[in-house]
C-alpha cells in the first residue's frame, strides 16, 4: 500500500511539474517570440516610443483606419491597435499597457452598439490570457469569475483550456513564424468581399454608463493626452448614439458618412475601398493636410 501512495504522489509531482515547467515555456515564447497579436505587439515595443495618436477598439476600428494613408497625407505618425472582438474591457486593457511605457498625444476609442458590454470577451480576451499570471494583468480579470482565479494559479492550464488558440501549434508558429504582416501597416488589415444584402441595420438603444470608458476619460486627463471617441461608419444605420454624445467628451459619429454598399464587406464593417474613403473623411475631420 505504501509502495502505491509513493507511486501516487510521484504521479502527481510529475504531472504538476510537467505542468509547470510547460507553464513558464510557452509564456516566455508569447513574451519573447514572433509578435502575432497587437497586445505582444505592445508589449514588444521600445521603451518611450511617442506617437501623434493611436487608435483603439474592435474589428471596427482594425478595418477602418489607415495610420499609411493618414502618414501619406498628414504626416502624422500614428498606429492601429484595435483587434478583433475586443469590448470595452479589452480597450481599457490594451489603452493601459500601452501607456506603461509609451505616450501618444491623441487617443482615438471607436465605440458604437456595443458600448454597454464591460465583461471580457469570450474571443477577445485570447490575446490577455498568456499574460494572466501577471497580477498586475489578473487584476482586472479577477472581478469576472472563479474561472480567471483557476488561469492565474493553477500552471498550463489556461494553455489547456485554449489549446485551440494558443496551444502547442501556435506555440511553434511563434518561435517559426516572423512577425504579423500588420505591423508593416500600422495595425491596419485590409477586409475583402462586398456586401450582398441590402438591410437595415437597428441595434438596441444605449442607456448604461460604462465604467471602463469613463475610467479612460480621467486617465487621458490625467497624463494630458486628448482623447477622442468616434463611431465607424454602419451599412444603412437606423437608431441613435445620442446617449454617446452625451455622455463622452469628443464624440463624433460617422455611422451614416458612407452609403454605398459595394464599400461594405458587411453591415458594420468596411471593404479594403472604403477604408480608404473613410480613412479620407477621418483625415479631413481631425487632421491638417500637410503641404
């Protein structure tokens, strides 16, 4: 009987081991490898790096604004950080660690119908999940669930539980793989396709206070940088971000500035061709053209 509880308790130093030494592996490769998302990206960057904006928010600001094109005609330098899926948690996040080491003059947050979601993302909070064990990163994850407790404690786990995001193969690809074509854009992707169905688009109406936006409002005072709300512009758009323009400083709504549908890849989301008339309007809205 001995000899199977030795048995037993070998097992299970080996197995938590295992799990940590895989733990401390694959985070130092998301620390140090191929940059493949924009919080690595972030992360990676020089020390005190300044630029003239950056621009924040969803798949709605990824496909929309140029920093090339607005470099070309502006010549302000400026970058993307916006990602897929990201709500206003993931915003507060990504806003924050850029600011630990770099400083940018003007923060630009694309905010529209999903303005009132402040829990994590089920897609977005991917890219935060390697970084968990970090407190100062689990901290702001920690309100949300036991679930984040169990990623932040317990070794290769969260690795486990997203094995299909961040597991072994994207592992590999990290240490193989040279970094995202999106840093030679400045954050931009181009999206492809055209709209095919010619629908209204009616969200809900807003009326809840998010407390991530309004934290952000007070830092961007705080630290003297200008911060700047706007909404992309939505395929036949039919409702009112009134509540917007109320409640946050600087807003401005582009929803209905574009109506063509062969500029549409879908309802709230721009085609490679109307990024670029869109990514015009935004320079003539909030920059000088330079001579």
């Amino acid at each position: 009987m001995k000899k199977f509880f030795r048995y037993i308790l070998w097992l299970v130093l080996l197995v938590f081991g295992s799990m940590y030494i895989l733990d401390i592996v694959y985070t130092y490769i998301y620390n140090h490898g191929s940059i493949s998302n924009k919080v690595i990206w972030i992360r990676q960057m020089k020390q005190n790096d300044t630029l003239d904006y950056a621009v924040f928010g969803s798949s709605r600001a990824v496909y929309h604004i140029n920093p090339i094109l607005i470099k070309e005609k502006t010549g302000k330098d400026g970058k993307n950080f916006g990602y897929n899926a990201s709500s206003s948690f993931e915003i507060y996040l990504t806003i924050n660690e850029y600011l630990k080491n770099n400083f940018t003059k003007k923060i630009f947050i694309q905010v529209d119908y999903k303005y009132y979601k402040s829990n994590p993302d089920g897609v977005g909070e991917i890219s935060w999940i390697p970084f968990i064990n970090e407190e100062n990163i689990y901290q702001y994850f920690k309100p949300f669930g036991n679930k984040y407790l169990f990623y932040n404690k317990i070794p290769f786990y969260r690795y486990q539980k997203f094995d299909s995001r961040l597991g072994i193969r994207y592992v590999f690809s990290n240490i193989i793989k040279g970094d995202n074509e999106f840093i030679n854009f400045k954050g931009y992707n181009n999206r492809f396709g055209v709209l095919k169905k010619d629908t209204v688009f009616s969200p809900k109406e807003i009326i809840t206070v998010n407390p991530y936006f309004e934290d952000l409002i007070t830092i961007c005072k705080t630290k003297d940088i200008e911060l700047i709300f706007f909404t992309s512009p939505i395929y036949r758009f039919n409702g009112s971000f009134k509540y917007l323009d109320e409640r946050l400083p600087n807003y401005y709504n582009f929803s209905n500035t574009i109506s063509e549908i062969s500029l549409f890849s879908d309802s709230t989301h721009l085609n490679s061709k109307g990024a670029e008339v869109f990514t015009n309007i935004f320079i003539e809205h909030y920059f000088k053209i330079t001579p």
